[in-house]
C-alpha cells in the first residue's frame, strides 16, 4: 500500500497504490492529512485507479479527508473507481459531499 | 427438496484480531471458494465481505485486546459457498442499530457500512451475537460460476 502526492498550485492529487482496507488506510492517513494542513489546497483528489481491492475503510478514507477539507474550505473529488468500488461509495451517498470523476483533472 | 444438501469441503482459520491479518483472511478464504469456480466479480464480493466481517471483530469485538477470530467456511453440493466469521469479544447490544447504514459506535474513520456492504454483496447474513459474550456472523452466496 502506497500513496503518492503531488502538489499543484491549488491542488493535491494522490494516487492510491494497493488494497485498500482498515490497516493500510491507517498506513496512509497520516501523510495525506500532514499534506493537506501544510497546503491547505482548495481541492484534494484522491486517485483510486491503483487500488486493487477496497473495503469500506476507502469510504470512511473519503468521508474522513472531506472533513478534513471542509475545515480548511477545500474539496474533495475521487477518480479511478473500480464499480465494486463505486458500488461502496454509493452505497454511503458519498457523492452528495465529493465530487466523482472518470478521469483525473488537477 | 430430497434431504440435506451435502458439502463439499469445509475449512478452519483461527487468527489473531490484528489488522495485519485483514488481508491474509479475506485472501484466504476467496482462495478456499475459488474451489466452486466463481467470477472475478464473485470472488471480489467475497473477499469484501470477509474484510468487513473480520474488521468488525477488531475494531468492535476486540477494540483494547487482541483475542481471537475463528472463521470457518464451506462449499456445497449446490454451488453454494458459506462462511462464518466469529469471535469471543465484546457483542452487539442492539442488532437492529448495528446492521443500519452509516451507524457506527466510533469516533474515528469508520463509514458505519460494515453490514450494509455485506448484505449486498453476499446472498445471506445472518448474525447472531449476545451482548458480553461475542458475535457470529454467517453469510452464504449462491455462485453461479464461469
């Protein structure tokens, strides 16, 4: 499990690398969060297309870094969703609070 | 339906509730139903299933200790896989509360979807807990195979 970030003027982007479930969301977390209270960009994407397996930890990964966004008046928009994991993240209503993209736009 | 549906193989892991081991046991036990041939799509339910089951048993059952999981599973003469995830920990209070869409007990980054993704990707969840005493969740899936 990995995330790599990436700065841009007004944006974070990071790509999600591996299975993604309740102990490596905990691995990752931190660094995204760290990123984010050092930029305070106005939006974090987080890029799914790497992720080969996901559990709900991924939505409770979005819902918590929307929090986090929302704080420093920033948003949040996921890309790369598998449609099992599309299926999770509809199943919480995830796109009432971030938006869904097909394709990463920074 | 004439008698009992026989199974075909059953299965035992016992592992320890640390979040390590979410990935060895989901893992596990799609590789123990790969036995009755299913989709790639089918496996995926079943390994999300037991991610979330096994979750539940560290973060609800076991959230100060580390104590044990015991999950079991079996494939049938129907094409049916059953597994059952268990554990000695803490118990549910209210059953109803637990199984409802985005409740969660903690405070930190659980979507509260545990059972809701299980009862949609599997065919069959029942669960059986008592408060104090530890929770068994047996959830089965038809598969329909290549």
């Amino acid at each position: 499990m990995s995330a790599t970030i990436r700065y841009f003027e007004n944006s974070i982007l990071v790509n999600i690398d591996g299975e993604l479930d309740h102990h490596s969301a905990s691995l990752i977390r931190a660094g995204i969060d760290e990123a984010v209270i050092r930029c305070r960009p106005q939006k974090l994407t987080l890029d799914f297309s790497g992720v080969g397996f996901m559990d709900s930890s991924g939505v409770g990964l979005v819902m918590g870094r929307y929090k986090l966004m929302k704080a420093v008046s920033g948003e949040v928009e996921i890309t790369g969703l598998s449609p099992l994991a599309l299926k999770m993240m509809r199943l919480a209503g995830i796109e009432r609070i971030v938006s869904i993209k097909e394709n990463v736009s920074v | 339906m004439n008698g009992k549906i026989k199974p075909l193989n059953t299965m035992k892991l016992v592992i320890e509730s640390r979040s390590v081991n979410e990935s060895f046991a989901r893992n596990t036990v799609a590789a123990f139903a790969g036995q009755l041939d299913p989709t790639v799509g089918e496996i995926s339910d079943i390994k999300t299933a037991v991610s979330e089951a096994v979750t539940n048993c560290i973060v609800h059952a076991y959230p100060d200790k580390v104590g044990l999981i015991y999950i079991t599973a079996k494939t049938d003469e129907s094409g049916t896989f059953t597994v059952c995830v268990k554990d000695c920990g803490t118990g549910i209070k209210d059953i109803k509360l637990a199984m409802t869409p985005l409740y969660t007990t903690q405070q930190g980054e659980r979507a509260g979807l545990g059972f809701a993704v299980m009862e949609s990707f599997m065919d069959r969840v029942k669960v059986h807990s008592v408060y104090g005493n530890g929770t068994k969740i047996t959830m089965s899936k038809y598969i329909s195979g290549k």
